[in-house]
C-alpha cells in the first residue's frame, strides 16, 4: 500500500491511488497476510516442537548412558541391561497416554477460558500416573525374575538382567509423573521446563552412574539405581511447579475419583492405540527372526536409528497437537478455522522435517552399516534398510503430524479403532511374509528380505496410519 501514498499524503490524491488499486494489488496483499499468518503458526509450532524432542529423548538416553557405563563391567551385565531396559522400556512405552491425553484435556480447557478446570484435569492426571506407577513398578519388582527369563536370561545374564529391573522399576512412578506432567506443560504451551528437566536429569544420571559403578563398585544395580533417582528427581523438578501453579488458580491437589477415572476414561483408547502399534513392532522383529540372523542384525540397527528419529517427528505432531486442542477449546467457527489453519500447517511442517531426514537417512545410510558390523553382509542390509526408510519418511512425517492433530481433538476412539485395524492386517501380512521368505524361494537373498520388510511396513503400516488419518481430517467430525 506504500507504493500508492503520496508523499505529501493528501487526503484526495491517497483516496484516488486507492480507487485505482486493481484486484492484483488486493491479492498481493491477501497472499502477504496469509504468508505471515503462516510464517506465525510455523514459529508456535517450531518453538514447541525443539523442546519437546529434547525432553522426548529423555528415556533412550537413560539408557544409552547406563549402556555406555555398564558395558565397562562385562559383557553379562551388557546383556541383562539388553534384557532389563527392553522391560522398562516396553512398559513405560505403553503408559504414553497419560502424556497425550493430558496435553489434549488441558489445552482444550485453556483455550476454552476455563484454565483452573483444565489445571485441574492435570493434577487428576498426575494422580493416575502416580498410581498407575506405583502397580507398574511393585508388579515389575514382583515379576522381575520370570519376566527376564522370559525374554532369554540365562546363568549370569539372568541375575544381571533382574538386579537392573528391581532396581530400575521403582522409579517407573516418577517416569509417569514426568509422562502427566509434560501434559500438563505442553497444554499450557510451556515447554521449556521440560526442556530443563530432561537436560539436568541426563547430567544427574550420568553423574551418579559413574558415581555407583565405577567409584562405589555397585556394578548393574547401582546403574539402575542412579536412573531410578534421576527419574524421581525428574518427577519432582515438574510436578511441583505444576501442583503450585494449578493451587494458585484454585484447582484442588487432593485426589478426585471421578477426575481420576475420567484421566483414565480418556487415557484408555490411546493405551489401546499404543498397545497395537507395540504388537505390530513385536511382530516385525519376529519376521526379521524369521529371516535370519544377517536380517535380524540388519533390521536392529535401522531400527535403533529409526526410533531416535522418530522423537524428531513426533514432537511435530505433540506441538500440533496443543495449539489444535487449544483453538478447538476456543469453540466457534473461528476455532475451527484456527485448526483447519494449524492442520495444515503442522502436516506440512510434518512431511518437511520427514523429507529432511528421509534424505539425512538416505545418506548416512550408505555408510552407517560399518559403524554397527564389521560383517560386509551385514553392512549392505543396514544400508538398503536405511535408503528404503529413507524414501518414506516424507510420508511418516506426515502421517505423524496427522495424529498428533487428532489426538489434541481427542479422536481417541477412532485412532484406537483404526490403529488396531492397519496393525491387525500388518501382522497378517508381515508373517505371510516371513513365511515367503523362508518357505517359498519367492525372496531368494537377504537383501530382498530385508528391502521387502522395510517396503511392507511402511505402505501398510505408517501407509495404512496415513490413509485413515487423511480421510478422517477431510470431515469435521474429528472437530467435534
């Protein structure tokens, strides 16, 4: 509008540049206010989203300090921490609900104007953490022995794996009180503290990881011991500024049932969701079994890699996932509109940083295979699983993005049903797979096995996840 104003700005000659201002003028303009208005949402959600997956690696990299310390003591306590962290690790994975559904509860009710109810959604959900914790670590200490055996520990590996578990688990209720908790901050879009919190408890448990085993001689179980402190500590650094923040607006810090059950109501479908993506994981391993130790070994170290970038996906999705919850809180055509804006946005910024790292995958792929083997066989599968990840992570990034928006909506039910659906058919046609490759001359060779894994879960897996979340984002009835 500068380039028609006069510059002695008469009233008479601004008002004819004006009249003579044609509809390109007008769409230039429109086109300018629509790229700041996005260039704003891509801020929110890039300013949540960095922390978020700074606090998202918070428990792999638990574990990748106790892997890094406890390899120093031998190679059976190596082995039973591979025993003991796949428990903890697969059972605080399941309880990721308690994150996803507070998040959801309480950005709704900010955006609403109801802020001490939605505080107050976040100190029930911190109780049902706190209990859930408390069953999950008791059961696990009770069922250490069985469990470790269960999943191969034998002689010295066995009584390593379970002197890591018991030590281990009894921090399971300050892991879940960081889960609720995380909630609660991401709702309230006040992500940095969780930042913090992540930050100081990795130093902490590095601290007192060398602390117990290599000056104290603890070995395995002061390993997991120093990580059962740094989660509580991790537990505390959150929730006690939540508890006074949610006391100042005047929510209640003493256990409600009725919130407790519906935190748990709510928390339900996701467990559900979760628990098939787990069963669809699972039985992706089994096939790689199936196919031989080469694969298998192949298929670990994608994996490894995949799920560290994963966290960076994810944390797109949980951004977009508060700021959609929130403006849905708001209610209204303006609320809707505010999502459908924020949808598109997080997908796009979804399927960037999924393009960004399929082609970083692609790359550091091709020489990856020497830093996990020295076997030349072995190398080639890791590289060929990794360029085949690769070509499909704009389309996970995506499909991520989309859930997370979903989720904020509180979809719970039809993310639970849909879920469990592509999982129920992935299983089936992964293990027909495995049957084809070890069967049937169908995959003669290692490298085909392996390129037709990676190839089947991502069309049907992360293919099927995307195709039911686009259809359901094409309605409004996810909105409601």
């Amino acid at each position: 509008m500068s380039t028609h104003t006069n510059q002695d700005n008469h009233a008479d000659d601004h008002a004819a540049d004006v009249a003579g201002t044609d509809e390109n003028a007008t769409a230039a303009l429109a086109s300018t206010s629509g790229i700041a208005a996005d260039a704003t949402v891509n801020r929110r959600i890039l300013a949540l989203a960095l922390p978020t997956f700074g606090q998202l690696i918070a428990e792999p990299t638990f574990v990748l300090i106790d892997t890094a310390i406890v390899g120093h003591i031998g190679d059976a306590a190596l082995a039973g921490l591979s025993i003991g962290s796949t428990i903890i690790l697969t059972a605080v994975g399941l309880c990721i609900f308690l994150a996803y559904s507070t998040t959801a509860q309480v950005a709704h009710l900010l955006g609403a104007g109801r802020r001490r109810e939605g505080l107050q959604a976040g100190i029930d959900g911190l109780w049902l953490a706190l209990g859930i914790g408390v069953v999950l670590g008791v059961g696990l200490f009770a069922g250490a022995e069985p469990l470790c055996r269960a999943l191969g520990g034998r002689g010295d590996v066995l009584d390593q794996a379970v002197a890591y578990t018991r030590a281990i688990v009894l921090g399971a209720p300050g892991m879940l009180l960081v889960y609720a908790t995380n909630g609660i901050f991401r709702g309230l879009q006040k992500v940095r503290i969780t930042l913090i919190a992540a930050v100081s408890g990795a130093v902490l448990n590095t601290v007192l990881e060398v602390l117990f085993v290599i000056v104290l001689g603890w070995g395995i179980t002061g390993s997991g011991a120093a990580t059962l402190i740094a989660q509580w500590y991790m537990g505390l650094f959150l929730t006690v500024p939540a508890m006074l923040w949610a006391k100042a607006d005047g929510a209640s810090l003493r256990p409600r049932l009725e919130g407790i059950a519906a935190a748990g109501g709510d928390g339900l479908p996701l467990f559900v969701r979760t628990l098939a993506i787990r069963a669809a994981m699972v039985a992706t391993v089994a096939c790689a079994a199936r196919m031989g130790t080469s694969v298998l070994a192949g298929f670990q170290a994608v994996n490894s890699c995949w799920n560290f970038a994963m966290n960076m996906l994810d944390s797109v999705g949980i951004a977009g996932q508060a700021l959609v919850a929130t403006a849905l809180g708001a209610g209204g055509g303006t609320g809707r509109a505010q999502a459908r804006r924020l949808t598109a946005a997080t997908g796009h910024a979804g399927l960037t940083v999924g393009a960004l790292i399929g082609v970083a995958f692609t790359i550091i792929g091709l020489f990856a295979g020497h830093v996990f083997s020295p076997t030349p066989a072995v190398q080639l599968l890791v590289a060929a699983g990794m360029v085949t990840m690769g070509v499909f992570f704009p389309l996970q990034g995506w499909m991520m993005a989309i859930d997370g928006i979903l989720i904020g909506a509180r979809d719970y039910r039809y993310l639970a049903a849909t879920c469990t659906a592509t999982a129920a058919a992935y299983i089936l046609l992964v293990l027909a797979l495995a049957d084809a490759a070890t069967v049937t001359p169908v995959l003669p060779n290692d490298l085909a096995r392996t390129v037709a894994l990676w190839t089947l879960f991502n069309l049907v897996l992360m293919g099927g996840r995307g195709l039911a979340n686009g259809l359901r984002v094409r309605t409004d009835r996810w909105m409601r």
